[in-house]
C-alpha cells in the first residue's frame, strides 16, 4: 500500500518522526505489519482499512467521532482525549467485513451477510439510523436495512448510499 498527502491527523499512518509532516510522493506503508490490507478508504482526516483476514482498521483524527476506535474495549490508548491516531488500530466492534466507504467524517462496513454498520459525524442523516444529529463513536447496524442484501457501499461528504443485491422488499 501506498500513501502520501497531508498527515496532519495522522491519517497516512506511516508513524512519522513529525506526525504533521506532508508526505509530497507515494510512500511505501508497512502499515498492518504481518496483514494483508485488502480494501482502502478513506475521509477528510481519517483513513479505514480492511485487511484479507477481514480486520478493520483506522487512523487518523478523532474529533469529529469518524475513527470509530474508541469505545471498543480496545488498550488505553483509546482515550476519549486523543485527538488523533497516528497508526492503524483495530475497530473491534466490527467482524466479517467485506467492504468499506468513507465520508467526509462517517464511515460505512458492509458485511458478508449483507448488513451494513455506519459511525462517524450523523449532523444530515449520513449514517442511516435516524435522528442522530450527534454522530457515534461505534459501529451500529443499520436496521432500515434490515433483511436486505447489501453488496457494496459508498459515502459522499454528508450522504451515503448502499447497493442491494436484488429487490428492496416493498418491490417484491
């Protein structure tokens, strides 16, 4: 995997000397030692990755609640004051992931059964649970999905949209 851009966050997860640097080229990024990162995505100050083994993980800035590490029952490192995450660190609350989207500051995991988990800033509606104008800290299902067969997702800055694999139940 490769990274470059701003770093400010952390985002590129290459643990710099100077976290803030700008990395100008494409850089070689050993950033799940021993895993083989499968599926990217990444948002305004934050960056997702799924592995082959099927872990999620994430890095970068956490103030607009898109990391989704905290909370998870994950080391201390996970301190509600961290303000960024300058490696990868496991989403724990998630499993059998087989796709990822990002946002501007939301994320989106669509599973292999189909469901679809959403965390991240909720200010328009991004994340598909209804009435969360604050955002969430962990992955939650989306139940408006429910008994649906999702097979890929996509996020803009503030929408997010999910691709079924057949008919929505109403059309059937």
């Amino acid at each position: 995997m490769y990274c470059w851009g701003d770093n400010a966050s952390g985002q590129l997860g290459l643990q710099l000397p100077d976290p803030d640097k700008v990395v100008p080229v494409p850089t070689e990024s050993a950033c799940v030692p021993g895993s083989t990162v499968a599926h990217i995505a990444a948002g305004q100050r934050h960056s997702v990755f799924l592995t082959a083994g099927g872990a999620v993980l994430s890095c970068g800035g956490t103030a607009e609640d898109s990391w989704g590490g905290r909370y998870t029952g994950a080391p201390s490192l996970w301190d509600i004051k961290a303000e960024r995450i300058t490696f990868p660190a496991p989403i724990e609350a998630l499993s059998g992931v087989v796709g990822l989207a990002s946002g501007q500051n939301h994320c989106l995991a669509v599973c292999g059964s189909g469901q679809v988990y959403s965390w991240g800033q909720g200010s328009e509606g991004q994340l598909g649970i209804g009435g969360c104008k604050k955002g969430l800290l962990k992955p939650r299902i989306i139940q408006a999905l429910g008994g649906i067969q999702i097979c890929q997702v996509a996020c803009g800055n503030y929408h997010s949209l999910a691709l079924s694999r057949g008919k929505f139940p109403a059309d059937q």
